[in-house]
C-alpha cells in the first residue's frame, strides 16, 4: 500500500501550521513501519523530510475557486494522467493532519474488487474526501468528481457524494 498525502498552494510552501503538521505525520508513519519510498507526498514545491521527498505537481491544481480542498481529486487526477497510479498497488489518501493510530494492512481493509473505499464523516452520512483508499480502476471516479466539481462549481465531497452513492 502507498500512502499519499499532497498540499499544493500559490505560496509554495508549507503554511505555518502544515509545516508542523507533515513533519509530525512523516515522523509518526514511518514509526508505524511506512517504509520512506510508500509515502508520496505530492506538492507544488520541492521538499524533504526525514527520507521522504516530495513529488512535485502542477501549480494549477490548487483552485480557490472551487474550494481550498478542491487539490485533493485535482492532484490525484495528474496523478492518474502522469500513469503513477500503479495497476496492483492499493493508495491511502489523507489529509496532512489526519494522523494514523495504528497500522493498517490492505487485508483489513477488506476492499475486494471494490476500487474505492470511502470514509462516512460523522452522522452527516456523507463521504469525507479527507480519507481515502482507492485503487487505479477508480480513475474514472476521480476524471468525473472533478468535472463535476467544475461544471457545477462545487467543492470536492459535494461532486463526490453523488458519484458514491449513485
């Protein structure tokens, strides 16, 4: 499994708070046994941290517009365009401040031939795009979240929703 996380801003850099944020994170999932090359950490900027360097994508996908978080499916789409969403390979996305507790093994997960596993927020009953698990056959998931996302001006987990549960 590969663990992706991402933060693409016009600053190109870290804001204050995300540049504690991913060294914590980056400290805490290579304690729970991540191995260095399975964290991807896709930014608009060069980066390095305790063995993990950053993936650089393109500056367009951060979109305010639309919503500050509308570079989760924007990223992930490059990711698919730019073919290193790998055909066998599982991915966790998560937010940079959503820390993870304990290991989590692809067995658990229990995703089957599902390509996508989405997180339900709360007792909203609403998918969370903040976490995450998917694998290359979700591509056309992503390409429509974010047409939606475009065509109707709405943020990420709006155009998402209707995709998961329709």
């Amino acid at each position: 499994m590969k663990n992706l996380m991402l933060f693409v801003h016009p600053s190109k850099d870290f804001l204050p708070e995300q540049k504690t944020a991913i060294k914590i994170e980056i400290d805490n999932d290579l304690s729970l046994g991540w191995k260095a090359e399975d964290i991807i950490l896709a930014t608009n900027f060069p980066y390095e941290y305790n063995g993990v360097k950053s993936l650089i994508v393109r500056d367009d996908n951060y979109d305010i517009d639309i919503s500050p978080c509308a570079g989760i499916i924007n990223v992930i789409v490059e990711l698919f365009e730019r073919n290193m969403i790998k055909k066998d390979e599982l991915y966790w996305y998560h937010d940079i401040d959503l820390y993870q507790i304990y290991r989590i093994t692809e067995a658990e997960l229990n995703l089957g031939k599902a390509d996508i596993g989405l997180v339900v927020m709360g007792t909203r009953q609403k998918f969370s795009a903040s976490s995450m698990f998917f694998k290359a056959g979700a591509k056309d998931i992503y390409a429509l979240t974010k047409e939606i996302m475009y065509k109707y001006r709405v943020n990420e987990e709006l155009a998402l929703n209707p995709i998961a549960t329709n």
